[in-house]
C-alpha cells in the first residue's frame, strides 16, 4: 500500500437509468444507494470523493456526507463523459489520479478501489482496471461477461466478449469444462489521469468498439495503453435491476447480523 496516494474516486450517478429509473436513490437499508456507493471510495483513502450526477435529487441525497458534486449535464453518453466534465469543471491538474467507480456498486471492495489507483501510479499507461481469473465455462461464454487479455508487462491486449484466447484444440471437442489457463474477466472500474481523461471522451468510438460495444477499446484502437492489475479482492456483481436490488437488501441485513 502507498500511503501517500493522492486519488480521487468520481462516481457517475445518472438518474434516469432505463432498467432501474432512479437508481441512485433506490433505498438499500433505508439509504440511497449512490451514498452506500461514496462510503466505499471515501473508506478506499481517496483524497475526494465527487459523485457526478444531472438530478438535484441525487446531490441533496449526498450533502453532507463528505463528498463533493459536480453537477453536469443530462445529454452525456456514458459515465465517462460525465467524468470528463467534472474534470474540465473542477479544474483538476493533468496528471491528477481520478477512478470512475460506477455508482451501482454499493459493495465495491476499498482495497480494489484503492488497488486501481495504485496501479496507475505505477504505470506509464495513462489507464488502468483490474480483471479476475474466469473459474467456470459458463462465464468464459457468456458475452455478456468481458474477458482480457494482457502482454508480460500486464497491459492489455485485447477486451471481448468472446472467450479469449480461444482454446483450439479443446474448444473443438468440449466447451464445458474450463481447462487450466489463464483466462481473465475484465471488472469495469478505471483509474485515468484527468488530462487523458478528457482526451478520452473526445475521442470518436472506433470500428471495434461499435462492433463489441466496448468503450475501453476506444483506447486500444486509439493505440494508447491500458495496465491491468489482478483485483486484490473479489468485486461482488453491481445493482442493475430490481432483482439486483432485492440481493442487494439481503445481503446488508444478512451482513448485519454477523
């Protein structure tokens, strides 16, 4: 651990999610979800902690609590955008350290949260994200599950939704049991520089990110570098629908009782 780490974590909190309306605010043992999700990155060590939203609901459901908004506007396409607003609004320095913790992880470990930022501090990537081994076949094809691949240096490679790399000669006879390897499930959460930040959201998608719907290989075909770290903690899945929602619940009362 590196004591000394100055980071900020920014939390993209868009009201209006289409499967979940209202998300940030959904209540999780009696409190919105977005300030679950803030306590996470303040308990990481972040220096600040800025949580990025277009509704005046999700700012008054967060003041006080020891975090900063950044209010910006409804028309953003992606979280990133919406970071890369914050970034021009509040005048962070080019080199300063910002992860994109998504606001629908109200369980995301500190110590990856923290894992990600150092990560990047150690890189000369202007990027970085964590990834998990993949420990069972049906995950390897679920496209809905993204698998990495990264080069000896820990960079990556390639993001898919394809199982990568395609085992040839036992993918021809058995997809079923997940032979010995090293496959890689990417976990969607970056640390940036504030500077490449911006430049990232003014990039134009590319062919391979219109064709996978992955924004992060906007960065591959751009020919900049990702690092990519193995999550020091296991990441538990996100909150997307209201059977999210109702784990989510469980488990808070569940833990309690421990």
């Amino acid at each position: 651990m590196t004591p000394s780490l100055d980071f900020i974590v920014a939390i993209p909190a868009r009201y209006g999610a289409s499967r979940l309306p209202g998300k940030p605010l959904r209540p999780l043992a009696g409190e919105p979800m977005v300030l679950h999700v803030a306590r996470r990155a303040l308990a990481a060590g972040a220096r600040e902690v800025v949580v990025a939203t277009d509704d005046a609901r999700v700012a008054e459901a967060v003041a006080g609590q020891g975090v900063t908004v950044c209010m910006t506007r409804a028309d953003h396409v992606s979280g990133t955008d919406r970071l890369a607003e914050c970034a021009q609004a509040l005048g962070w320095d080019e080199a300063q350290i910002v992860v994109n913790l998504q606001g629908d992880e109200p369980f995301a470990p500190p110590e990856g949260i923290r894992c990600v930022a150092e990560t990047l501090a150690a890189s000369a990537a202007p990027m970085a994200t964590l990834a998990a081994p993949v420990d069972d076949s049906e995950a390897l094809f679920d496209p809905n599950v993204v698998k990495l691949v990264r080069d000896a240096d820990g960079l990556a490679l390639y993001f898919s939704r394809a199982p990568i790399p395609w085992h040839r000669d036992r993918f021809a006879v058995d997809r079923l049991s997940l032979p010995g390897g090293g496959w890689l499930r990417h976990i969607g959460i970056y640390a940036y520089r504030a500077g490449f930040l911006r430049r990232f959201a003014a990039m134009p998608p590319g062919w391979l990110e219109r064709v996978e719907s992955l924004e992060q290989l906007r960065v591959l075909e751009a020919g900049q570098r990702i690092a990519v770290a193995l999550t020091p903690v296991p990441f538990p899945p996100g909150v997307d629908t209201e059977a999210d929602l109702a784990r989510a619940e469980a488990r808070i009362v569940a833990d309690k009782k421990l």
